[in-house]
C-alpha cells in the first residue's frame, strides 16, 4: 500500500507546483497563514515546505519582508541557461548510445507541436515552454546518469519559476529553436558523430537562446 504523503509533502508540492507555472510569479511574497487557510493545514507545514524550496533556489527570504518566490536577474538567468547547456550538451551525447526509436519519436512529436505552437496567431507561452521542456527530456532522461537528470529537472524548475524565458523564448527564439531541435535529432539517429561532436552542438544550441535574446534586447525587440 502506497503511503499517503504528509501535510508538509502535501503543502510543499502544492505551493512547488504553483511557482513552476506562474500562479505565484517571481518576487510574490508568501504569506504562511495565508498559503495555511488556503491549503487547509496549520502554517508549520507551510513553513516547512517553503524552508524546501528556498533551498532548491525557488525561493528567497528578505530581512522585514519574509518568504518572496525568487526572481533572477539577466546575468543570473543567463548563468543559469549556461549551466543547464553543459549539463544538456554532456546528456545529450551520453544518451547518444541509449536513445531507442520510440524516445526519437516521442521527441520529435513535441517539435511538431512546438512548430505549429511557432507558427500560430497567438502563441501561448506557457504552452511553448512546457513543449520545449519536454523536448529536451526526451532525450536527457536517457543518458544513463540520474545525477545529471535530476539537476537537469531542478534547472529547468528553477527556468520555468523566473518566468524570464516564458516572456522572451516564444517570440525571439522559438522559430529558429525547432529546426536546430530536428537537426540535433537527425545527428542522433544518423549514428555518425562522435561524443564530442553531439555534446558541442546541444551545448550550442541551449547557448543560442541566450545569444538571440540579447540580440532580441539590443534591438528593442
């Protein structure tokens, strides 16, 4: 029988759950008897569970202020897309040996829908991110390190929860985002590059979101 998890489990998943997707957006301040009425516990599991997540970096506490979900700045969003391109690049050509059809194919069903998402009217950000992150862990899940995989997942929470990218990736990056991602597939199932070679151009290609946004900035876009 499955255990039924604790008010604390239950708490932190809940508030965890509501700054990846934006319901409580970069700098909100987390107020424990609020978040308590609201979860139905007494505020010692929310006090718990926001202790958690400050340590995952989700949030940060200000002296006279209390518990804000965390906000980054440019240089730290774009430190932050550095450390997930090494860790995606290294991922990437380990799982170059491990990736089966059907994760081939899994990943390219999130490029298709990423590319009509591109090609809409109105793009729901929300929508691209969640894809774009699901791309990607297609393939990362397989590289065999779950120590990789699971800082690869803790980079991705902490890049969803700074809503930087939400608001940036879908109308600067995004079009030209899908084909390096098709191309990055047709290098895995080609089977001719080496690990050297498949880690630079995944590593490339997370550091191009970082390089067209700022074009993006520059000019005023």
């Amino acid at each position: 029988m499955q255990a039924v998890p604790s008010k604390h489990e239950l708490a932190y998943r809940e508030i965890r759950e509501r700054i990846i997707d934006g319901r409580l957006g970069p700098g909100r301040r987390l107020v424990l008897s609020s978040l308590a009425r609201e979860l139905d516990v007494s505020p010692v599991p929310v006090r718990e569970a926001i202790r958690r997540l400050e340590a995952e970096g989700l949030v940060h506490f200000e002296r006279n202020v209390g518990a804000r979900v965390a906000t980054l700045q440019d240089d730290e969003w774009e430190q932050l897309v550095e450390m997930l391109a090494l860790l995606d690049g290294f991922a990437f050509a380990a799982a170059a040996t491990r990736v089966s059809a059907d994760d081939i194919a899994e990943a390219r069903g999130f490029n298709a829908r990423l590319r009509t998402a591109a090609a809409a009217e109105q793009i729901d950000h929300a929508l691209v991110m969640s894809l774009h992150r699901q791309f990607h862990r297609a393939v990362y899940r397989t590289c065999g390190n779950r120590y990789v995989i699971e800082s690869l997942d803790g980079i991705w929470d902490r890049i969803d929860a700074s809503r930087v990218l939400a608001t940036l990736y879908p109308s600067l990056r995004l079009v030209t985002a899908v084909d390096e991602h098709d191309a990055l597939l047709d290098r895995l199932v080609r089977g001719t590059d080496d690990a050297v070679v498949l880690e630079s151009c995944a590593r490339e290609h997370n550091l191009n979101a970082i390089r067209t946004i700022r074009a993006g900035k520059r000019a005023g876009k």
